[in-house]
C-alpha cells in the first residue's frame, strides 16, 4: 500500500500520469508551485499540448514555518466540503477531478482564467456588478443549503460529526476571538503610534470583550450548516472569461479540452476550515474584506484615473456591504419556499426571525475580522502594503472604530448602512 509523501514539481507530474491517469504518459508537462501558504503545498501542472492544466492541493503534516506536527485530515474535509458545495452550487465550485486520500491530494481545475478577488480590488479593478448577486447565492443554495431546515437530524447530526475540526477551529478561536483583545502570547503586530489607541480601543474596553465573548461563544457552539470557515476575498475568484475546463471522462490520449463552461465566473476555493458552525460567520467575512479592500483603496486612490473613478469603485463596494444582507436574505427565503423543508414546524414567521439572527451575527464576525487583520498577528494584503506609511496609523483607526460599532451595535437596524456612512464621512475628513 503506497505511503503519504510530499510531492514537488518533478514528482507531481508523474504522480498525475502513472497514478491518476489525469495525464498520458507521453504529454510533455510542466510543473510550478503556486502556493504561498504555511500549511499546505499547490502546484501546477500544465500539457504542453493543448495547454491542458491542473491544480494539485496537497496537505502537509507540518507546519512549514516551526515543523509542529497538523492534522492532516484537514484534506479530507476541505474535499468533501468541496463536494457538497459543487452539488448544490456547481457554478460558484472549481471541478474536482480526484480526491486521493492516502496522499491527501487534491486535484482539480485551474481557475486561472479568473482573477483573486483580493488582487483585483488592490489593483483598483472595481467590484463585478453581480458580485453580490454571485456570493448571496452561495451562501443561500450552498451554506444555508446544509441547515437542519433541510436535512433530516439523523443526517445533519452525521454532517457535524464529519466535519468535526478541532485544529482549525483552535486557530480561528484563538486569533479571532481571543488575542487581538488582550494579546496574551504577544503576537499581535501593532502599528507604532498606534499602541495608546489599541489599549484603549480594545484592550480596556470591556463592554467590547463582552459582545466579542459572545461571538466565540456563537462561533464554538451554533452548529448551523456547513460554513466555509475562512471565505475572505483571497478564497473568491471572479472573472468575465469563460473557462474551458479538461474532460476527464475522456482516455488519457484523448484528455484535452471539453466545450467551454458557461457558468458565472465566481469560484470559492479553499474550505479547508469548513465544519458546522454559524452562517453569519461566512457572510460576516466577505463583508470586513470589503471594508478591507475600501480602506486600502482609499489609502491608494492616486493609482485611480480620475476622481470619477475612483468614486465608482468606492460605490460598487459600498452597495455591495448594504446589499449582501437583504440579497442572501431574499435568496434564502426563496430557497424555503421552493425546497421541501425538513419539518413542517418551519413556518415563514421563524424562519425570518432564524435569518434575522444570521445577518445580526453576520455583522459582529465582520467587526472581529476587520479587528484581528487590524492587529493580529496575520494581516492581509491591504495591511501589509501600507508598510509604514505615516497615513496607516490614521486609516487603522477609521477601520478599528467601524469594527467595534459592528460589533457592539449589531443588533441595530440598518447597522451596515450607518458604518458605510460613517467610513464615508471619515474618509472626507481625514484628508487621506
């Protein structure tokens, strides 16, 4: 019985030909390893004829940066997590072509022909106008899709147990919920200049680490559906070119390309902190990744043209972090209403109260969000490229302000649109 090894540029090749058939053996390839992560290794492995290409994601079982030992289960999660999305939303899924679970690999289609969502924005690329369209989908027909509003208990409690994810959750507890608030292992990276504001703003207010308290509890314990777990900008790919994805149905010889796909170009990777936790958490995150993404714009807008269009990109973001909540929240009762239910208990009166309850979160998990990539101790890209830009100090505590009123106000009716205004109105005034 073969072994888990780690495969490398040279060996992934003959990995997808004399193991997976994904390849002949006489295709010329070429490999590159295009992950940046810690914990896991991608590559690409593209035929030099007809240009057909895969992406091979395989788990580790070390961390890369201190070699301290990881559940490499993880792989098998993020898999099937894949799996149950792509059934219900095939469109938003990249094709997954195999699942080798000894080499806890896999291997699917190369989205390349989108963009990351996270690059685009910094780019200054605006927004696609079906973007909320696109990701309120995803969370009504496959997030919300996997609630006990639509499968049996027996079968939801059997989902919990399989995706049970101990080590992860620890990471998200930990970094979102724990440390930017008292930075008890001293990792939290804080701008200079801005210590004084942090123990004010966070570390002494404890009204705050009441609501966030709260939020860790929901996070730990509210096993409402299968949630992406992580699903921030850099998991989002977005795009207006049609992919043309391989046939794996066809021999090795023949396996070049089938007729092109036809579905919305938004595709959702990584789900590898995906188990049964509360919706609000994914919605929460796309939405403090489009405050991200509004601040670095902002902090940058010289690289725009004109002032217009720097106006169009800040408005498109803005509509968007308004319009998410109501959007999921129509799609999701139209999913009730056309999808058989698990109980006829379900009436339409608790189930708006249910989705009520699911943006309300959905604000707070934006707020520590937008928090722990403020201080903690992993930033995202719009953080990290301000450097020390004496600006930075000034537009972290815009972001932090909004976060905290997200989290502490979450329940206030038309909470998103008076932070919208509020980031507006700070913006003018700062003179960034």
């Amino acid at each position: 019985m073969k072994a888990h090894y780690l495969l490398d540029t040279e060996t992934v090749k003959a990995y997808l030909v004399e193991q997976l058939k994904l390849f002949s053996a006489d295709e010329p390839l070429d490999a590159e390893e295009i992950g940046d992560g810690n914990i896991n290794y991608v590559f690409r492995v593209r035929s030099r004829i007809g240009g057909k290409s895969i992406i091979v994601k395989q788990a580790d079982r070390l961390l890369r940066s201190s070699g301290r030992p990881l559940d490499i289960t993880r792989s098998k999660r993020e898999a099937e997590a894949l799996r149950i999305y792509a059934a219900l939303t095939p469109q938003f899924i990249p094709r997954i072509y195999a699942y080798d679970d000894t080499m806890s690999a896999i291997c699917m289609e190369d989205i390349s022909y989108c963009g990351n969502l996270r690059k685009e924005l910094m780019a200054g690329h605006s927004l696609p106008a079906n973007f909320a369209e696109n990701a309120a989908s995803f969370l009504a027909d496959a997030v919300f899709a996997t609630s006990d509003l639509f499968l049996s208990p027996e079968e939801k409690k059997k989902r919990v147990s399989a995706f049970i994810n101990p080590e992860l959750c620890a990471i998200s507890e930990t970094l979102v919920f724990s440390e930017p608030y008292c930075n008890g292992k001293n990792r939290n990276r804080i701008t200079p200049g801005n210590e004084n504001f942090i123990q004010k703003t966070l570390y002494n207010d404890e009204a705050l680490k009441v609501e966030v308290a709260s939020l860790r509890e929901i996070f730990m314990n509210k096993a409402e559906a299968l949630i992406h777990g992580d699903l921030h900008t850099g998991s989002i790919f977005i795009g207006n070119t049609i992919g043309v994805p391989i046939d794996t149905n066809a021999t090795p010889d023949r396996n070049t390309m089938s007729e092109p796909c036809t579905e919305p170009c938004m595709k959702i990777i990584d789900p590898e902190f995906a188990f049964y936790g509360p919706i609000g958490y994914d919605l929460g995150n796309i939405i403090a990744n489009l405050y991200c993404a509004w601040m670095y714009a902002a902090f940058t807008r010289k690289k725009f043209s004109a002032a217009d269009a720097f106006d169009n990109f800040i408005e498109r973001i803005a509509a968007t972090i308004e319009a998410l909540p109501q959007l999921f929240t129509a799609k999701a009762l139209e999913r009730c209403k056309t999808v058989p239910l698990s109980d006829p208990l379900y009436n339409e009166r608790y189930i708006r109260r249910r989705l009520a309850e699911i943006v309300t979160d959905a604000y707070g998990f934006a707020g520590t969000e937008i928090i722990r990539r403020a201080v903690g101790d992993t930033k995202t890209a719009e953080f990290d490229a301000m450097g020390q830009d004496p600006r930075r100090i000034t537009m972290e505590r815009i972001i932090i302000k909004i976060a905290c009123a997200l989290i502490k106000r979450r329940r206030q009716a038309n909470i998103g649109a008076h932070t919208v205004a509020y980031l507006k109105k700070a913006l003018l005034h700062s003179g960034i």
